[in-house]
C-alpha cells in the first residue's frame, strides 16, 4: 500500500493511539490490500494478535499487563487475546461509533453516530452516551412482554447515521445515488450481526428575513418580510425533481428562537425513493414565507430526510 493509515486519520489523535494504528499497520499491512481494509479489521479479535498488539491495547485503554510468566506461550497468547476480546465487548458501542465516524472521515463526510434505545423495537430516541445521576434510568414506568411494569429503555445493537449535507457536489447534487451506496456499502461491513442502520440525511438551510441568502452547501434561501413570527408557519412543502411535491404539517416541538434567528427542524421519511429539489415553507392559507432551491438530494425509501432552518430575524 502507498499510503499509511495516519494519512487517514484526525491529526488530533493522542500520541498513544497513533502509535497504536502504526503497530497495527505494521503487523498487518501485508495481508492488507488497501488502507480501508486495515480499518475494517483494527478491532477483529477473532484472529490471535500478536503480543504487541495486545499490550499496545492494554495502554489504550488502561488495563495493566498481566503476569502470565507461569503460562506457556500458547495459553500467554490465548489469555491475552481473551483480554483483549473483553475489552471490545465493554467498549462495544463506543468503538463501533468511533469506527463510523472514522469511515465518515475518509470519505469527508460530516455527520454523527447515536446509538440508538428503545421500548418496542418500533419506535427509536437516540440515546445521550454522557454518563451522570440524572441519566441513570429507573425500573418502573413501562409494562414489558412479561407484565413487568418500568419506563426503563431497551438498549439496542441499532444505530442511527446522522450525514450533514455541507456542501454540493460538482454534479449538481447534496447526495446522490453513487456515494449513498457506496457509504451503505462500508457502513454494513463494519455493523454487529442483527444490527440495524438508520440513515439521517441533514441539510443545513440559512436564511434572512426579506433576502436571499445562498449558504456554504449552494442552497439558495429566500424569505419574504413577511415572517415575523415563529408560529407564521404551519406547513412545509417538499419539491421533487419531477415537479410533483408533498406538503406535511409541522411539529411545533420543533421550532425554536433566540433575539437573533428563527430556527426549524423538519423531518421525514418516503415510502420510495425520491429527488429532492426543493422547499417551501408556508402557513395555513398556503402564503409562501421561505422558498428554497436545493441541489438534488436522492434519498432512499425508509431514511430520513431532515431540513434544519437557520433564519436570521429582520
């Protein structure tokens, strides 16, 4: 391979990682065919790792090295994968997210990684991975398969994929059919057996009341004077390629303000695939306020499209 994994990592990694990912390269750059490889087998445990490579985790990670001087070398190697197994399976959800957005690096693609909890495998919230007292859940609220009563959420092997959409592609698009798959494609290596992947697409949208603003992604915003009020609207509209639209109402849950911007989130998902070229957002008698020109978007059936709306107040 030409190039070193460290030409695809953050340069903020610590020293201790980075000399981590160089004991691994060199272990095994010459099984490897391609840098992306590499990535893909940093946290494999179900081949035995050399001793270097074990130990180089240990510090990762804060486990001290264990006295197996009594042990032959077979079982010293088998304990020491077996350490090493446990700390992937501790770590589980926080390395699968880390190993996400380490794909979303390569690729320069923005975005987050939630994990995601549950009460009925239907319906998912993503959940808040910083540890305190007020986030520790408790055991009532929810009635269970069995009759058990408890609010508590289920954990789930189930992630969500959140992709800004921050800047336009030399095709003329956000996103578009080849990356989508070719995303998918790495993601669904990369996914526990049983896991399933929700796909958020975000797109960042500026605006100023009575102007028209283009913002970094080439989305071109105007917004009448008309909008003075965060509640003006009650419905947005969603333009496709084919000139044909879907208009949904909006949640007020989701809009917000400060002295300076309105903001609106809207969300939604297709039953089919679609192109999205436009939005409009309007009230009740169907008065325009904002109007949008998009670059196309292609989504997927079942993922989700979300347009987050920073306008400035007049």
């Amino acid at each position: 391979m030409a190039n070193s994994i460290l030409d695809y990592t953050p340069e903020s990694l610590s020293i201790r990682v980075q000399q981590y990912l160089q004991v691994f390269e060199t272990v095994y750059h010459e099984s490897a065919d391609s840098v992306m490889e590499l990535v893909r087998n940093i946290f494999n445990t179900e081949y035995n790792m050399p001793e270097e490579v074990n130990y180089m985790l240990f510090a990762l990670f804060g486990f001290i090295k264990p006295d197996l001087s009594y042990f032959t070398a077979e079982e010293r190697t088998t304990i020491a994968n077996n350490y090493a197994d446990n700390i992937f399976i501790i770590n589980r959800d926080k390395i699968k997210i880390d190993i996400f957005k380490h794909i979303l690096y390569i690729y320069m693609l923005t975005g987050n990684i939630y994990s995601l909890l549950t009460y009925d495998f239907s319906n998912f919230v993503r959940r808040n991975d910083t540890f305190s007292e007020e986030l520790k859940y408790t055991d009532m609220g929810l009635t269970t398969d069995i009759g058990k009563y408890t609010d508590v959420f289920y954990n789930t092997p189930f992630i969500e994929i959140e992709i800004i959409l921050n800047k336009e592609y030399s095709t003329g698009y956000l996103w578009f059919n080849d990356i989508d798959v070719m995303i998918k494609k790495e993601m669904d290596i990369r996914r526990y057996l049983l896991t399933k992947i929700f796909y958020t697409l975000n797109c960042p949208i500026v605006g100023e009341v009575n102007n028209t603003i283009t913002g970094i992604n080439n989305v071109i915003t105007y917004t009448s004077s008309g909008l003075t009020n965060l509640f003006d609207v009650t419905k947005y509209i969603v333009v496709f390629n084919d000139s044909t639209t879907q208009t949904l109402s909006i949640d007020p849950d989701n809009l917000s303000e400060d002295p300076v911007n309105f903001y609106y989130i809207f969300e939604t998902s297709f039953t089919e695939e679609k192109n999205i070229t436009g939005l409009i957002v309007a009230n009740s008698a169907s008065v325009e306020f904002i109007n949008c020109e998009i670059p196309d978007i292609d989504i997927k059936a079942g993922d989700k499209i979300l347009f987050s709306l920073s306008i400035a107040k007049a």
